[in-house]
C-alpha cells in the first residue's frame, strides 16, 4: 500500500499488540491477512481491487504467512513439515499467484485449492468478522441502526448463515427433482402406450410362427426327395451329388431356388474347359522354355565379349545414388501421409505399435514407473518459426526415451528389440523421476530472447527434467536472425549463463564459432503438414526427371555400343579374307586395323565416361535368373504331388459321395421318410408357401424386428420407470433429512442464541452495565438494550442512544460473547477500543486478557493506536511498535528502541 518493506511480524503464540500512529500501517497487516489467505479485496474494506494495495511507482506486491502446523491436527506433515508458508504476489494489473511452500522452503502447491483445503482443515475464516474485525466492520457495526444489521453480523459470525444458503440450496434443488420427476412421468405414459402396442403386434406373430413350422417341414421332405433321385436329377443329369445338397444348403436358408441349379452345373462345365485351356498353356511353356534358354545364351556370347573391360567396370554410380535418394525422400513422403491422422509417425513407423506395447505392458504392472517418449512428442511450441531450431537443439533426443530405473529400460531395450530389429533404435536415457521441475535459478535470462525452455510447452516435469539435464534447455537461447545472433553471442558481454544459441534456419553460434545448418525441413515438429507433403512430392517429381534423363542417356550410350560391334565384326571378316588371299596384305589390313582401333578406342574412351551395367550387376542378374529356374523346378515337382494328391482324393471322394449324400440329408431332417411327392413339386410348395409368409411380413413387419422394437420399447418403459422411482424415494428421503436436519438447525440456532446472551450478560456485568438482547429469528433482527449504572434508575435504551465510548465497551461486549460461541484459530480486532474514553478501555482489555489467558491454545491480535505501555511484557504477550512510513518501516518487540526514539525522548 503505502510501505516499501512492512515487517516481518514475529508474532506471540497468545495476545499480540500492533500499536502505532495513524497512518504507520496497523490496517494494512490484517488486510494482508486477510488478502494473503485468500480473502477478496472488498471484504477488507480497504479497496474494490486487489491492484489498489499495490503501491504507488511499484509493479507488484508481496504477501507471506507462515501458519504452524504441528500436533496430531496438521495438515500434510509428511509434504509440507511443521509450517506452511503461504506467498502471495499482486501484480499491478491486479491478479495474484500464491506459491505454497514447506517449512524448508521447497515449494509444493501453486494452486488455491490447496490453500481452500488448508484453510477448512485449519477452520480459518477471513471473511468472517468475528474472526478478522477491520476498521471499517467496527465502525460499520458501531453506527449501525438496523437490527437486521446485527442479526446477519450473527448468523455470519456462528456460520448459520452458511448453513441457511445449504439448506436454501438443497430445497432448490430438490423442487427441480420434483420437476424432473412430473416431466418423467408425462413421458412415462407415452412409453407404456407404445409398450402396449408393441405387445399387442408380437402376440399377432403366432400365424406367422404356423406357416414357418409347415415351411420347415417342406423343407425336411425336399431333402430326402433329392436323396430318392427323384425328377429333379434325372431333368438336369448332374453326376455331382455334393452340388445338390450345395443347392439344398441353399434353399434352407432361402438364398435360391430349384431353378438355380441349372446355372451351378453350367459353371462347373465352363470352369473344367477353362482348367483343361490352362494345363495345355503350362505344357507348352514347359516346351518352349529351353529353346529360350538356348536363345539367352547365344545372346549373351554375342554381346559380352564386344564389351570393352573399361566399359564394364564403370558403374552408374549416380543412378544409384539417384534410387537410394529416392527411396529414402519416398520412405519420408509415405511417413508424412501417415501423419495426418496420427502426429506420433512422424517419429517413426514403428513408434505407434512400439507405445502400444509399452502401454500393454503397464498395464500389466512390468513397469515399476511407465517410460516417457519420444521426448519430442512430449512437447509444444510456442512459436513455431522455431521449430526447426529447436529440432537442431535436440538432435536424436526428439526420438528418446527416459526410464526412472535400470529394470525398466531394460525391459524397454527388449520391446525395441521386436520392433527395430537390426536398425538404429531410439535412445533411452534412465534418470529419475520427480513430479516438479529441476531448479533452473542459474537459467540464461534475455529480456529480448527466450531460452529454448521457455520457448516450450512441457506439461510433464519429467520429459523437461530430462531436456534440462541431457542438452541444458535453459542456457541454450533462440535468436531468429543469424547477424543478430552473432552480435548477441560473440559481443564483448555475452548473455549470462549461456554458452550458444540457434537461430530459426538452425544455424549454431558459439561466443567464438559458428556452424551453418544444411538441413531445411523439419522432420518432426513442422505445424502445415499438407506443405511438407507437397514440397516431398515436387522434389520426388524432380527426381524421377532426372532418372529418366538418365536412362535416355544409357540407351543412347547402348546404341552406340551395338553400331561399335558390327565395326568389330566387319573388321574381323576383313583381316580372316586378307589372311586367305595374300600374307603380302597383312600388314596393309594390320595398319587399316590399327587406325580403326585408334578410332574406336577414342569412341570408347568417350562412351566410357557414361554409367553403365557392370560386369558385376550382370553377374548378379545371370544369379537371379539361375534361382529362378530352381524354383520354377522346385514348384513344379510339388505341384505333380499336388495333382496326384488330388487325384487320389477325388476317387475317395466318389467313393463317399453315397455317404455323404445321406448323411446331408439326416442333418437336415434326422428322421427319414418316404416321400411320394417330386422334388419339382416340393419346391413349388415351398415358393408359394415363402412368398405368403413375406406378405405377411410386409403387413406386419419383419418378425425380429418387431420382437426387437417391443423388447427395446419395454427396456425403455422399465429403465424411466425404475428411475422415477428411484427419484421419488430419492426425495422422500430427502426431506426427511431436511426435516431432522432443519429441527436440529433450529435447537443450534437457539441454543447458539442463549449462549450469546448470557456471555453478553456477563461481559456488561463487569462495568456494571445491564442489558437485554433479543433475538427474532422469524423477522431476521436482534436488538441490544444497554443500561450503564446499576439499579433501575432508568429504563433501559438502545444501544444508539449511549455514548461513543459507552457504546464502544458495548460492542465489545458483544463480540466477547460472539468468541465464546465461535471457534477459529485465531482473531484478529482492528481499532477495538475507538471512542472508548480509559475506564472502559480498560475494563474491555481486562476482559479481553482473560479471555485469551483461558485460551492460550488461541492466537489474539489487536490493532490499536494506544502505546499499551501500561501492560506488562511476559512470554503471553508481545506488543509489535510501528513507525511511519517514512522513517522507514519496522516491526519491533515492545521494550528494543532505536537511537532516533532515545533522541526523541
């Protein structure tokens, strides 16, 4: 507020005075008790805003509490040890964090449900008056006219009023069961109609269920009146018995008819011709297969002795390099297509399956802490014209994992096995776990650019633990421009607690060196996958461009090698002639030679220079072709077994036709009979006799379907019904617990009331004051009648009519008797005795020291601007002296004096 520094207040284990000048800042320590434990800023009376207790020039405010917490009631001693320190921070703009901390300072909760749970644990109330009474509260209550006023400052007081909003909204919420359950019901007779008719629908199923047991038994006398070969078999001379009972298979489950059969033995007669057309095709393959092996190695004699050795040792170096850069943008393309649904493969194609069974196996408890990764899965960007800064930053930790023990990571290193076998696995780095952030106090700290840690979102403590222990995140800066990054790092007072930055196209900068990045993608934290997509497809375009440059080019080259060996040829006929007719000419053809060999070893020289076939892929090729032919002569061996095996088979399985045909027969009707009728005849019947039933149904519906809606419309009508009733026994038993409950609110709020006047009769006895206090609950008001002196001298009056110091000692009293019958672990009184003249001041201290003397287990803290020199100083009470603002602020145990006051004395 007004204060640079106010404090610290060691206060007493009892009573405790804060004395000072008006002004010196008595106020402003309950209002941070008020403020620092979660109470608003109107409720201190002191503002509307919590910015307003900021002061003047400054861009925050600082609160600490430090609350005991010793003995069998304290509150986590095991997290927070025997004190809690509560710190609030005010910013300017008026919002506030607290930090909870240990007695040793380690803090363990930001949240403020955690001080909630503190303060209801420790019964704390700040927004109670009786609790905290400030400046304002007690002139408020001293002036006040209403005895409405008085009645709310009680039922506040006692937390009745508390219970008064609980029982207000249980009735609420009640009276919008009991609209639930009226709508319920109205919903409820229109599904016992439906219910009904659903019912009434399936009971008219049972003609239906007549004709199904005559279809049945039509069906039973078809089966044996195929078995008996009756006019059926002998129309369609099928001598494949199995594809009647494949017809009759059928019209059991009324997929066809007898008519049907006709098609089923024409396409068994195509499928033969075309079986017999492709035994003749593989007997003539069989045949021409040599004379083609012949034919390749003429071929091959002719064409690799013309080749020339220095030819056949080129490689197509670049077209391999072309495939394998290929494969691998094709491999990266296929990866980020799959990473529109799902971002985790982008850090590879197996790392789904690979946190699948990772996630199996903790569930089977074989982890005794899960592993986390891949880190960079683990994390967000903030500005994503870092990401690939970053990506540098982190290198191969983007695909790690962390394990908290060795166990675990071996047990990790065995899942990767089955998933990367033979490649590179992901690194797993074991350290352990803990639930809060390393201490990054000596983190590099520009006001113009972040470290890589606060670039990041990290919402697991252990992923940034990891980053922070393994590539140290928080000294490592991101500097977007490379000229800026140069001036920063390699100035003459480089950043504090750095030792390099990156910069957004991934360029490292040392205070001495600097290393430029040759990678201009970012592979896994890219935000518009859709561009990456389309930037791998335009360079795999250029790529297949080139490759196809390339194979015009080798075909050229090929071309000129087959014009090369008809040179040769000619050249050999030449000199085999000149060799025959005269010796003389040999050495013109020689000499002719020489030239021409000059000349092509120039041209070979030249085509030379181009990728070709080496002798080695050609070797490897011929290889490929000889286990080829192994296997075509492996397969063809089995399949003679096949063809024997299966000729076997089919005369076991006319042998078992017979059989089978009767057996078919007994499946589907076990008990034989004679049938007289025809086949032909049966499946008439049987027609007739389905399409009756299907009318039937297209009247009705479908048999389960109307079985179907009838069981979902009953469910639907017991689950609303049961959940009426539910509701409405919910209800009754609801307010029978609002009665009890009310019946004993009522007794406390009496019993609370009695109390309250028999400690204010007590109080106002000691300075020989009487009174009356009465309380109506019905109409909300509490009056107080006081009578200072003794006797009846005179009638008595409202507490308006006194004076102010007589009503002062008065209002005390009544919050005297407030503390008897309200329970807090400490109170605090702001200006308690304004307007008291010193006979009533000071019987309201007297009264007030024993009080707290009876509760020395209860803290007491009072405000005043007296010097209080009178009291005595004992280890019960300490008196805290404040001086003005402006000499400097202080808080000091009554008794310890500086030089400036022995001056001023």
């Amino acid at each position: 507020m007004c204060h640079s520094l106010l404090g610290p207040f060691a206060f007493g284990s009892n009573v405790n005075f804060v004395v000072g000048n008006n002004g010196s800042g008595k106020s402003a320590v309950l209002t941070a008790l008020m403020v620092g434990l979660g109470g608003k800023a109107t409720t201190t009376n002191r503002g509307s805003s919590l910015k307003g207790f900021v002061k003047e020039g400054e861009s925050s405010a600082d609160v600490s509490i430090t609350l005991r917490n010793k003995g069998r009631d304290a509150y986590k001693p095991e997290v927070f040890g025997q004190a809690i320190i509560v710190d609030l921070k005010i910013t300017r703009e008026g919002m506030r964090t607290y930090k909870l901390k240990s007695k040793a300072g380690h803090l363990v909760s930001a949240k403020k449900d955690e001080l909630l749970a503190i303060l209801d644990h420790f019964n704390i109330q700040v927004d109670n008056p009786v609790s905290m009474l400030t400046q304002e509260m007690s002139k408020h209550f001293l002036h006040s006219k209403g005895e409405g006023d008085k009645y709310r400052f009680f039922m506040k007081a006692t937390q009745l009023e508390q219970m008064k909003e609980d029982y207000t909204y249980i009735i609420t919420t009640k009276n919008v069961t009991l609209d639930t359950v009226e709508k319920h019901e109205e919903c409820l007779e229109g599904l016992k109609r439906k219910y009904l008719e659903k019912e009434d629908r399936v009971k008219s199923l049972a003609s239906l269920d007549d004709m199904h047991s005559k279809l049945e038994e039509l069906k039973n006398q078809m089966a044996w009146a195929l078995v008996r070969g009756s006019s059926i078999s002998s129309k369609y001379e099928s001598k494949n018995v199995f594809i009647l009972f494949v017809y009759l298979s059928g019209v059991m489950h009324n997929r066809y008819s007898v008519a049907d059969l006709a098609k089923v033995v024409e396409a068994e007669k195509k499928y033969m011709g075309i079986r017999e057309q492709l035994e003749a095709i593989t007997v003539r393959v069989q045949q021409l297969e040599p004379q083609s092996a012949e034919l390749k190695n003429e071929a091959q004699m002719l064409l690799y002795p013309r080749i020339p050795q220095s030819l056949l040792n080129t490689r197509g170096l670049a077209s391999d390099r072309d495939k394998r850069s290929m494969e691998a943008i094709r491999r990266k393309l296929q990866t980020m297509e799959g990473s529109r649904s799902d971002r985790l493969r982008r850090f590879g194609e197996k790392m789904p399956a690979l946190l699948a069974a990772i996630e199996d196996a903790d569930r089977k408890g074989q982890f005794r802490k899960k592993p986390v990764g891949p880190l960079g899965y683990c994390i967000r960007l903030k500005d994503h014209e870092q990401a690939l800064a970053v990506e540098k930053c982190l290198g191969s930790l983007m695909v790690a994992f962390t394990c908290d023990n060795h166990e675990d990571e071996k047990l990790l290193q065995g899942l990767m096995r089955g998933y990367y076998q033979g490649g590179r696995r992901p690194q797993i780095i074991t350290c352990q776990f803990f639930n809060r952030v390393h201490d990054t106090s000596r983190a590099v700290n520009h006001p113009d650019y972040p470290s890589v840690l606060q670039s990041l979102e990290i919402e697991d403590p252990v992923v940034a633990n990891c980053l922070i222990d393994q590539r140290g995140i928080e000294t490592i800066l991101l500097i977007k421009s490379p000229a800026e990054a140069r001036r920063v790092m390699q100035g003459r007072q480089p950043p504090r607690n750095c030792y390099q930055a990156f910069t957004k196209e991934g360029d490292q900068c040392y205070n001495n060196r600097y290393y430029s990045n040759d990678q201009r993608r970012c592979d896994y934290l890219s935000r518009d996958v859709e561009e990456e997509i389309r930037q791998l497809q335009e360079e795999m375009r250029n790529k297949e461009a080139h490759l196809d440059r390339f194979s015009q080019q080798k075909q050229r080259v090929e071309e000129d090698i087959r014009n090369n060996n008809g040179l040769l040829k000619r050249a050999y006929d030449d000199r085999k002639r000149a060799k025959v007719t005269h010796t003389v000419s040999i050495d013109i053809i020689n000499h002719t030679q020489i030239k021409q060999r000059k000349g092509k070893a120039n041209r070979w020289r030249y085509i030379s220079t181009f990728p070709l076939f080496s002798q080695e892929e050609l070797s490897k090729s011929d290889q490929d072709v000889e286990k080829s032919k192994h296997h075509k002569k492996h397969y063809e061996d089995k399949r003679k077994v096949h063809i024997n095996t299966i000729q076997a088979l089919k005369a076991s399985l006319e042998l078992k036709e017979q059989e089978l045909t009767v057996l078919k027969a007994t499946e589907i009707c076990p008990e034989r009979s004679e049938v007289r009728r025809t086949a032909r005849s049966l499946d008439s019947e049987i027609s007739r006799l389905k399409l009756k039933i299907s009318t039937q149904q297209d009247q009705q519906g479908d048999r389960e379907e109307v079985i179907r809606q009838y069981q979902e419309a009953l469910e639907n009508y017991s689950n609303i019904n049961q959940q009426v009733k539910c509701l409405k026994r919910f209800i009754q038993v609801l307010c029978k617990i609002m009665d009890d409950r009310h019946r004993v609110y009522t007794e406390l709020r009496r019993f609370l009331s009695v109390r309250c006047k028999m400690y204010f009769d007590s109080m106002l006895s000691q300075r020989g004051y009487i009174g009356k206090m009465m309380f109506e609950h019905k109409n909300e008001t509490l009056s107080i009648s006081v009578q200072p002196g003794v006797g009846d001298k005179a009638a008595l009056s409202d507490m308006r009519s006194l004076s102010g110091g007589e009503r002062s000692f008065s209002t005390v009293c009544f919050v005297l008797s407030l503390w008897a019958i309200a329970e807090a672990p400490f109170r605090a009184l702001d200006e308690f005795d304004v307007y008291m003249d010193m006979v009533n001041r000071r019987i309201s201290m007297d009264m007030m020291l024993k009080i707290a003397s009876s509760q020395r287990y209860r803290q007491f803290i009072f405000l005043t601007p007296q010097s209080m020199s009178s009291l005595p100083v004992n280890n019960l009470i300490r008196i805290l002296r404040l001086k003005d603002p402006d000499r400097g602020q202080a808080a000091l145990p009554f008794g310890q004096r500086n030089e400036e006051e022995e001056e001023e004395e």
